[in-house]
C-alpha cells in the first residue's frame, strides 16, 4: 500500500510536467495575446508590460522561468487583474466552488445513488422506468436551462430564494440543484447498472439461498460492489465540480472557479490559465489516487501494489 | 447590509401580486408589481424603498484593477470615481467640470497655463492633508515609463508629459506640472486643449495616497491599507462577489452625503442583473445590462430610461487589400447599407441608425452630412470603382468577434452587399484574442468595431484615425487629415476648432476606411425612489449626492413622476434606445 501510494505520487511528477509543457506552449501558440483591447494600448507602453512580465525574453527562457517558478507553485500576478497573484485569486475562488461542488456531489449521491438501487431492484417495472424516465430527463436538460427555469420559478414568482449571489444559505439552494441535477441523474443510471451486475452474480444468489433477507443481500453484499462504477466516477466528478461550473456561476452570480479558467484563456491571460491548468490536474490526480484507494476497500478482490 | 433580500415582509406582498398577475394569465412582460389602483403608474419589480440609506447596484463585471494611475475599464472607472476625487468633478447631469478638490482655477489667454487652487482643509480618509504635490506625485506616477500606464497617454496634453513617458526626457521636473505650495497646482500644456478639464476629472487623473503606497506597495488598494479623498471608502471588497463602500466623514462635503453606504456587485451576465433588479435586491441595473431583446418590451416602465450614449458602432475597412485600396469601392459599400433597416427592423428599434463617425452630444459641433442607404448611387461608385455590376470584385469577407449580435448585423451587411451591389461577401469569426490579434495586424477585410468616448468632445473620435494610430487598425493615411487634427489641436477659438474638426469628418467619411453602422443609446433602470442618478452622454454616474427616497410614491403623486424623478433629460424623447454590447465595454 505503502509503496503504491508513493509510486503513485513519484508518477504525478512526469505527469505533471508534461501537462505543464503542452498548456504553456499550447497558450502561447494561440493568437493575439494579453495586452489587446478595443483601445488600443501604446506602444511604449505594451513594450514596458512585456518587459515587465518577461514576455520580451526568448521563449524557451521563459519557459524555463516558467517551471521553476510552477514548482514553487507562484505563478506570479494576474495579467488581467494585476494587483493579484494567481494564488491568491485561486485560493479565494476555491473555498466557493468546494462548498458549491460539495453540496452538488453530496446531493446526487444521496438521491442518485437511492433512485439506483430502487431502479435495480425493481427491474422493468413501471418504477424502474419512472426511475430512469427522470434521469434520462435530468442528463439531457442543459444546467444554462435549467437555472434560468429554476430562477423564474422559485425566485422571481415564489420568493423562495434569491436569484443570484452568493450571500447567505439560502443562496445556495438554487446553483446546488442546478449543478447537482446532470449529476444525480448520471450517478443513478450508474448505481442501477452497476446494482443489476451484481445481482445476477453467484455470489448474491449464495446470499439468497442462505435464506438472509432481500435488504441485507442488496444494501450488505451488492451495493458495495456494485457502486464501483460510482466511485471511480466521483473522483473526477469531484475535479470537476471543484473546478467550478461556468455555466452556473455565471446563472447565479458565484465567485468560484469555472469563470476565472474559461476567461483566463479568452483574455490570454497567460499566468492565470497555467495555474489553474495545473491546479486542475493535480487535483484530478490526487482524486484519481483516493478512487484507487477505495476500491481496495470495497471489493476485496482489488490490491494496490 | 449583507443579505441579498432585505425584508420577507416585501416578499410576501410581491409573491401575492404575482400569483395574481399568474392567475390573470400575464405574459413575462406584464408588469409584476406595484400596480396600484390609484396610479396607472409600472414599474419593473419591486419598487419598496431600503430600510437602509444604503444603494445597492450592478458595477458590471468585475474590475480588473482599481487604482486610479492604472485603471482601464469602465468597471475599475466606477470604484475610482466612488473612492477618490479629482481637481474638477463631473456635474451629475451634464458631466460639465465642478469644482472638486481644487474649488477655482485660472487659465492663461493662451490657454497654456492651468493655475488650480485646492479647497482649503480637504484631508485624505486617513486624515493627511491633500496636497498639490499629490497630484502631482500621482500624475507624474502615471506617466513614469517603468509603470506602463494603460491610459498614460490621457496625459498628453501636459507639456513634455509624452516625451518622459517615452523616455525622451528622462528628469520629471520638465514635465509641465509644478506644485507652487501646498494648495496650488499649476499645469502647463504642450498645446491648447479644449476639453482639458474634462480629462482633470477622468480617473486617470484621480489623486493617489503616497504614504499608502509607500507602506503597502501593491497591495495598497485593499481593504485596510486603503486610502481615499473621496465621498466614500473602501469597506470591504470579495472578488467576483462585492464591493463595500461606506461614507467617508472626511470628504469636504460629508454634510451633504446623504448615503451611509453603497454595496456594488460584479455581475457580469445581463439575464441575472436584469433578475436581481427585479427581485428589488438591486435598485440600479446600469446600463448595458438590460438584456437587449427585452428593450422593446422594458419601454412602458417608468423605470426603465434610455438616451444617447457616447459611441458608435462602425466597420472599419482595410485599405492595404486591393479592392478595397480604391475609395470608390469603400464609398460604394457605404452606400449600399440599410442603417434604418438594421436599427429598426434588426434590432428593434433599440439603437439609432448613423451614417457619421462622430456621435450626437457636442453643443455647437455640426455634423458633416453623414452616409444614407442609396442603392443606386452604390452601384454607380462601384462602377466607377471597375467593377460594374460587382463584375471581377473578389470575395470579401466581414470579420466579427463571437456574439449574437454582431452575427445578426454582419448577416444583414452580407445580404444587403450581395443584394446591391452583386459581389460575393462571407462571414468570419473569431473569439476575442484571435480577432484582436487580426484587427490589429491587419488580416482582415472588413472589421466590425466601436467606439466609445472618452470624454464630450469630437476630438476623442476622430484623433485616432490620423496616420500610425494604434488604434486607426484600417491602414489609412492622410496627410490632409492628419493636417486637420493636429489645426484644431493648436486652435483656441471653439467655434473654429470644431469647424476644422467638422471638415475633418467630412474628410474621414469621403474617403475614409470606416463604414458606420448606429449609434449607441443608454438603457438603464434606476428604481424610483433612487434619486440623483442621471442619463448622461458617457454613462458616468456621480454617486456622491445620491439618495434613498422613502416618501417617493407620494412625492411622485403630488408632482407626476417626471417632477419627482428630476429633469426632463432623463427621458430622451423618441430617441431610440439601444445596447452597447457588454461584450464591447468590459474589455
């Protein structure tokens, strides 16, 4: 165990650095850059940005300023919101989008992961099929639909919540159910693929024939088997949704990630996009290492070496 | 002053007049609320004044830096002008210069010399004195090369101030601005600049706190180490989230503050500004906010109010690709476009359609005659171009930037090009970088762009087409016109300046490379009982004097909106509204 996980992290190393490479060249490659605007900036003035921020050095210079400094994770300041550092930026967004993301995860695993197993056990019923009827609805309706309908109905016409900002608990409410529905849905048709595996296997029929009653086969014996295919879709759910949701914070006005990674890379700005490419990927790797973890938990068949 | 809605009892009553308005059947448009028996009055939403004299509005998107040397866009220009003050003030409707922190000023006849007087006893909100050595610390601050001011070049005017910033001077004592004592400033130009008090009050030229910046470095903006000369300071700031600002006793006029406070969100999406606005958690949507599709439907509300707004959106041709070198082909496609058409039909009715490169609202400016759609005078210069009947003219191609709108009108071009004038024209776009990257290298043909003032005067239109211009991005050359710029920049005489400058419009639409479309309108709702928030001409909005109106409804039946809302101005008649796309002004 001990050797897996630090083989694991010694592998983030390379992994890392290759993401690291391919996003600063990949942004570089890109047209225009970050001192544009409609007004045009003068001359003398974009020559002293770039000086500046070292843009008037050779590439591969920069490039090489670049990792040393990703390795002390300072990405240096924003181009376009200069009095900031991309750590500080980064490290204000992310506590909104965990708490954003973390209510999201936690809501559809509590309701998806029920809507499942309900699915599985009665397989081909009318409640299977109201089941996974609402589902297939909550995959295919886009979150850009969903906030806006949420918004009119709950807010403007109920009152119930607000219909933006990130102020208060009761704020919460409606970017959650936004984020959560795509999630919830998708984690449901999971559980029940996953539930019906396992209970056509020899082992639950064993279970059965033990005379143990249909709640301890499913919820003791199938269900942590049969929620593998959920848990190695957290783990970059997780990423993902820690990540921040442009879509939904753009809806409700929230302060998180997802519009500082889509924008930075439409303004060019070139510390900001880096930072939070590498953020993601560590972050997603270091996910990826604790599903691993888990499964060695839950299916005693898995072992980590 | 931190939650987003204020008071349940508001939302009980709105949610009944809602379910009413449901249970009737109303479409969106139907007026939610406060539709009272006694007025006929509507109203956009909740119109229940604060508990709080506090304002709450939409800054736009979130600032991208907001100290004053550096500042760039609109949104960083709101909180320096909320934060600090500068010499002259802008008059909330007229946006002519008031006396701010300097209360009287001299010019030489010559119009060279500027003697400004401080306000005796004006303090910082830390409580050190404000001093002409300020501003000029902090002029001189913009223009010092190794900062790399965005804007340095609003400072232009002042004598030998572009030379130091370019480095051809390297003592800042030759630059044009000497504090003769603690409370005297005087500047010197390089050249009579009319409107040079209009740019005293830009934010460019807003004063900064030395002693801040001395112990703070960069960080001396934040929340803490922040310090202010204006009405209001800094409280608290959470980026993408909220801005805090309370009232600074220090200001001169504190007495007539009447705000305690203002909280500013960035919201940058205009569905969810409209959303909140409604909701009655923000009493001021500004402009450029009003989701465009809805002005049609916003114009019966009394608090919706539109008017000009300084800006224009235009293409810009590049003569340096054949065969759009040939003026008669720059003149035919001009000729060839419907302004009315795409203005009114296309879009609404919510812009102006404009066929002049510089915009309404100069007093005593007259516009040269502008392009009007004329097909067959088109096909007439297109003949004489060479190419008769669009025979032998090689596809063009319109490039835009990634937008609704601009796909819309740039469809409206193609057809009306293909339908005129026969020639072949395809659409295309480009998001942001790519497109800037594009305009400014001049990869394109025909180029959607705008325009937007800097401050009232023709100038701040016109200036940047003169030759090697950063931001002419056509390729356009003229000795005449450059000629004609650099006249009225030396002209004292108003009346003559703005006629060199006429003629110099007259010029840039002749033979120039610029085809305008329309002409940008304000679109803003201010709740009623906000009082002293005004339509003007920039979209500046002077918040010192604002105040919450608690008795606005019977005010309001005493004297009919238009008495209580304040000066007839604030509706502009029959002037169209449009949107100046956000997507132009938060870059």
């Amino acid at each position: 165990m001990v050797t897996f996980l630090v083989r694991r992290l010694l592998l983030m190393v390379p992994t890392l650095w290759a993401i690291a490479t391919l996003a600063f060249f990949l942004v570089r490659g890109a047209p225009g850059g970050p001192f544009q605007s409609e007004k045009e900036i003068p001359a003398s003035v974009k020559a002293q940005l770039m000086h500046k921020y070292g843009l008037d050095q050779p590439l591969h210079v920069q490039y090489l300023r670049f990792l040393s400094s990703a390795a002390r994770l300072d990405f240096g300041p924003s181009y376009k919101f200069p009095s900031r550092q991309v750590r500080e930026i980064i490290a204000e967004a992310l506590p909104v989008s965990l708490e954003l993301g973390g209510w999201a995860l936690l809501l559809s695993i509590v309701v998806g992961v029920p809507i499942g197993i309900f699915a599985a056990v009665r397989q081909n019923t009318a409640g299977d099929f109201a089941a996974m009827g609402i589902a297939l609805a909550g995959v295919s309706i886009p979150n850009f639909v969903l906030g806006p309908v949420l918004v009119l109905g709950f807010s403007l016409s109920l009152f119930l919540f607000p219909p933006a900002l990130w102020e208060g608990p009761q704020s919460r409410v409606l970017p959650v159910v936004t984020l959560a529905t795509a999630y919830v849905a998708y984690i449901a048709r999971l559980t029940r693929a996953g539930m019906l595996e396992v209970l056509r296997q020899d082992f639950t029929r064993t279970a059965r024939a033990k005379g143990l009653s249909e709640n301890v086969v499913v919820f003791k014996h199938a269900l942590k088997l049969g929620i593998l295919p959920v848990v190695s879709y957290i783990g970059p759910a997780a990423a993902r949704v820690m990540m921040g949701s442009i879509v939904v914070e753009t809806i409700f006005s929230v302060p998180g990630m997802g519009r500082y990674l889509v924008n930075a890379a439409f303004n060019r700005d070139y510390t900001l996009v880096l930072g939070e490419v590498l953020f993601y990927a560590a972050l997603l790797m270091a996910l990826n290492l604790l599903v691993d973890v888990a499964y060695t938990w839950l299916d005693p068949r898995v072992e980590l070496a | 002053m931190t939650r987003a809605h204020r008071a349940p009892r508001r939302r009980i009553q709105l949610s009944l007049a809602l379910l009413l308005a449901l249970v009737a059947g109303c479409a969106p448009a139907s007026p939610p609320a406060a539709r009272t028996a006694a007025s006929e009055a509507r109203y956009f939403g909740d119109v229940t004044p604060p508990a709080d004299d506090v304002l709450r509005f939409n800054l736009g998107a979130e600032p991208e830096i907001y100290d004053p040397s550096f500042a760039a866009g609109q949104p960083d220009g709101r909180v320096c002008r909320i934060l600090f003050e500068g010499l002259t003030r802008e008059d909330p409707q007229t946006l002519a210069p008031r006396p701010g922190q300097a209360y009287r000023w001299e010019v030489s006849p010559d119009g060279l010399t500027y003697t400004f007087h401080l306000r005796p006893g004006i303090r910082w909100s830390d409580g050190t004195p404000v001093t002409a050595d300020d501003f000029r610390w902090s002029w001189l601050r913009v223009l010092k090369p190794e900062n790399a001011a965005r804007y340095s070049g609003l400072l232009a005017p002042i004598r030998n101030a572009v030379a130091y910033n370019q480095r051809e001077i390297p003592d800042s004592n030759a630059v044009g601005i000497v504090a003769r004592d603690d409370s005297t400033l005087i500047v010197t130009l390089g050249e009579p600049t009319a409107y040079f008090l209009y740019l005293t009050q830009f934010y460019t030229y807003l004063p900064v706190p030395r002693q801040a910046i001395a112990r703070h470095g960069d960080r001396w903006t934040r929340p803490g180490n922040i310090v202010s000369n204006g009405a209001f300071t800094l409280r608290q700031w959470r980026q993408n989230n909220r801005f805090e600002f309370a009232k600074n006793p220090r200001y001169w006029d504190a007495a007539h503050v009447r705000l305690a406070g203002m909280v500013a969100y960035p919201i940058d999406d205009l569905n969810t500004s409209t959303n909140l606005y409604k909701a009655g958690v923000i009493d001021w949507n500004p402009s450029g906010y009003v989701p465009s599709q809805f002005i049609p439907y916003m114009r019966d509300y009394r608090d919706f109010r539109h008017g000009s707004y300084q800006g224009v959106y235009y293409y810009s041709i590049n003569v340096t690709r054949p065969p759009l070198d040939n003026v008669w082909v720059r003149r035919a496609l001009n000729l060839a476009v419907d302004r009315d058409a795409i203005a009114n039909d296309l879009l609404k009715g919510s812009r102006e359609p404009w066929g002049n490169m510089t915009p309404t609202g100069y007093p005593g400016y007259e516009h040269p005659p502008g392009y009007r759609y004329d097909p067959a005078k088109a096909r007439e210069c297109l003949a004489k171009a060479g190419y008769p009947d669009g025979r032998g003219f090689r596809k063009i191609s319109i490039l835009f930037n990634t937008s609704e709108d601009h796909r819309r009108i740039a469809e409206a071009i193609q057809a009306m090009w293909k339908n005129t004038l026969h020639i072949q024209v395809e659409l295309t776009n480009q998001e942001w970088g790519s497109f800037m990257g594009a305009v400014t290298g001049l990869q394109y043909d025909v180029a959607r762009r705008s325009w937007i003032g800097d401050y009232l005067d023709p100038n701040t239109f016109l200036s940047c087409w003169i030759t090697g211009d950063g931001n002419n991005r056509s390729g356009w050359s003229s000795r005449r016109y450059d000629g004609l710029i650099r006249a009225a920049a030396r002209e004292v005489d108003p009346a003559r300046r703005f006629g060199i400058l006429r003629e110099a419009e007259a010029l840039l639409l002749e033979d120039g490379p610029t085809l305008p479309v329309y002409h940008y309108s304000t679109n803003e709702l201010v709740k009623p009982y906000v009082r002293g928030i005004y339509q003007t001409a920039l979209d500046i909005h002077p918040l010192t004097y604002v105040w919450i109106d608690r008795d606005w409804r019977s005010r309001e039946a005493a004297h009919g909106p238009a008495a209580a809302a304040g000066p007839e101005r604030e509706r502009v008649a029959g002037g169209p509204a449009g949107e100046a796309g956000a997507a132009d002004r938060s870059r």
